[in-house]
C-alpha cells in the first residue's frame, strides 16, 4: 500500500513539473506522448490537483482535448512584493523566468554575474534568486538587494538542471541553513484556502483525506513572517498539526496581531 502511494504521488509531481513548464497550448495527446505518460494517470492528476486549488485550462477543439499553461487561485502574499523596495527587480526577475531569459547581473560590490534564474522567494527572511551562473554552470542563491542593475539577455540558454533538481537544491539549502520544518495542517471540510505566494517555497508538498471529509495537508517550509502571513490569512480555515514548535510560534504571533 505504502509503495503504491508513493509511486501515486511520484507520478503527481512528474506530471506536475512538466504541466509547468507549457508555455503555449498543446494538443493533449501529443503532450502525453512527448513526456511519456499514460492517458489513465494523467485524469487521475486532474482528479488530485483539485486539493491543490489548481485549475487546469484544457478545452476541446474537434474532439481533442487542447492543453493551456497553468493557472493556479489567486495567491496569498503578491502584497509582499508590492511592500518591498526592490519590487521592479522581483517582477523582472520573474518575467525572466516565465520567458526562460538570462541576464547580466551588476552588483553592488562590482561584480559581474551572467546568471539563468530559475526560482525568486524568500530564504531566512531575505527576498532571494535562485539562479544558475552560466559560467561555472553551478546553481547559486543571489540576495536581491545586493543587486544593483541586470540587463536581460536572449532565451537560447540551456539549463544543465532541471527543475527537480532546483528544488532539491532549495531544500537542501534550507535544511543546511537548520530552517527547514515539516509543516502539516488540517483543513475543514469544504473549506477552501488560498494557496500561498510562490515566493514561499513549498518543499515536497503532499495532501490527503481523512475519514471526515478534512483535507491533511503538508510540505517543508521555512519557518518566517511570510508563512505566518499566509497562515493568519486562513487561520479560521485551518489546524496546524505539527510541528509544535512552529504551533506555538504561531499562537504568539497571533497574540501579537490581536494586540497591535
């Protein structure tokens, strides 16, 4: 049983991470025939993505089923750009990465950076870069506000890595850093939350269903104002069953709002 689970949510993220990388629609069966997956398995993650707030664009055009690029419910946390000094870099940033685009990163030390981003979020409370340096061909963090100037570059660059492996790299990044935590909430029966910003990395994220209708929901994140943001947003929606500590840490900065 554990096995089968397992390679039921392997299958999940693969379909996922390809979905995510579509950037204009594709017909269906050409999609599944390109990635190498089963017709069967794919309904079945149309089924699952439901609990993750995902709406899947796909309509049919003369009996074929026509995929789009995803679009996930409006997320919680596009105000922690919006309050940040560097928020022209971060936008920027991102419509490098939706359009696949290097750029030539200035700093302000000096220094030079010819760097293909893969990820901005927040890493120890710092809005950050995960990019890739197309010199030494190694992924590296960059912190935004030690950036002084980036001059976007063309879309011909080929990612040694992919996606994957990027988000093995986050984790393993933050569980170095000790600021990793394995975060498990209950949400209510019919209850349904906003998903939050991107900028919050959700590591190894996974959901099921208890005999109650209540939706188990976890992943690894970074403990950090944003995630309690997010989590005060839905706190009437929600259980945080583990871990502790972060419970207990959220119930003081619950304390804290109700004060100010």
């Amino acid at each position: 049983m554990t096995n089968n689970t397992t390679i039921e949510r392997d299958i999940f993220w693969n379909i996922l991470f390809h979905l995510e990388e579509l950037k204009k629609p594709m017909k269906l069966s050409e999609f599944l025939s390109e990635k190498d997956l089963k017709k069967d398995d794919f309904f079945i993650f149309i089924e699952q993505s439901h609990f993750y707030g995902l709406v899947l664009n796909m309509k049919n055009d003369e009996e074929e089923h026509i995929l789009f690029p995803l679009s996930w419910h409006k997320e919680f946390g596009d105000a922690f750009i919006e309050k940040s000094e560097h928020k022209e870099m971060a936008s920027e940033l991102q419509n490098c990465i939706e359009s696949g685009r290097s750029c030539n990163m200035k700093f302000l030390d000096n220094s030079e950076r010819e760097v293909f981003p893969w990820r901005v979020l927040f890493f120890e409370n710092q809005l950050s870069l995960v990019g890739e340096d197309i010199r030494t061909k190694e992924l590296l963090t960059i912190e935004i506000d030690q950036i002084d100037d980036i001059e976007v570059q063309g879309c011909d660059y080929k990612s040694l890595f992919s996606r994957l492996e990027v988000e093995d790299f986050i984790n393993a990044m933050r569980a170095v850093a000790g600021s990793d935590e394995r975060l498990v909430l209950k949400i209510q029966c019919g209850k349904d939350i906003d998903m939050p910003s991107q900028l919050i990395f959700l590591g190894n994220p996974y959901t099921t269903t208890n005999q109650y209708g209540d939706i188990i929901w976890a992943a690894s994140v970074e403990t950090s104002l944003y995630l309690f943001e997010w989590l005060y947003s839905i706190k009437d929606k929600i259980t945080i069953l583990d871990p502790s500590s972060l419970k207990g840490e959220f119930e003081e900065f619950c304390m804290g709002r109700k004060a100010a």
